[in-house]
C-alpha cells in the first residue's frame, strides 16, 4: 500500500532494481540509487494482479486500462491531506444537564440561602 498516492491502481517493477513499487516517492524511500528511466514500463494491476508491458514511445488512450480486466489504472492520484481541525464534543447534542428537568430551579432553597442568591 502506497503511503504517496492513495489510489495506486498498478505497480510498477523499476528497471534499475527490477523491485515492485507503487510509485517513484516509494521507489526513492527504499533505494540507495536513482529511478532509471526507460521507455518500456512493466506494470501489475492491483484488482487481477495480472502483469503488463507498456511501451511509453507509442501510448494511447485506449492504454489507460488493464488488457486483462479493463480496470482504467491512469487516473488522477489522491495525496494525504493535511488537515487543521478542532476536536470537540458533537456541538449538535444538547450539553444541559439531564438531571435538571425544565422548570425545576437549578438550587434547593437550602443552598441558596447559604450562597446568598
């Protein structure tokens, strides 16, 4: 599972270490050398884990998708987000104290008259 883009639809095998990665960023993380570049690219398609070759000089459209399963494995890549939040309670629930009921006074008389209210 790729941690740089979240929805890998493929692996690709590096040409410089023949190893599987889902993208360059897990590539560089891993290896002490840089990603070879090359014009044909070997990929395994994560939903039949069946591989292919792609030749990068002649792609088209139509090559956006498995030749096995037709799952369309070129699409726009989602990133983690970092995300400012506040954590609190569900400001939606009613924060009164369920032990009061309405209309019943918040102090006995008792303690009242010792506050002085």
């Amino acid at each position: 599972m790729c941690k740089h883009i979240l929805n890998a639809q493929v692996s690709i095998r590096a040409p410089c270490c023949q190893q599987w990665f889902d993208c360059p960023a897990c590539h560089a993380e891993k290896s002490d050398h840089t990603l070879r570049r090359t014009t044909e690219m070997v990929f395994v398609c994560k939903k039949c884990k069946k591989a292919f070759r792609k030749d990068m000089t002649v792609y088209e459209e139509s090559d956006e998708f498995c030749p096995h399963c037709d799952n369309h494995y070129v699409i726009d890549a989602k990133t983690p987000q970092q995300v400012v939040g506040v954590e609190s309670e569900d400001i939606r629930v009613d924060a009164r104290d369920e032990r009061v009921k309405p209309g019943q006074p918040m102090l006995d008389d008792d303690v009242a008259e010792l506050l002085g209210s």
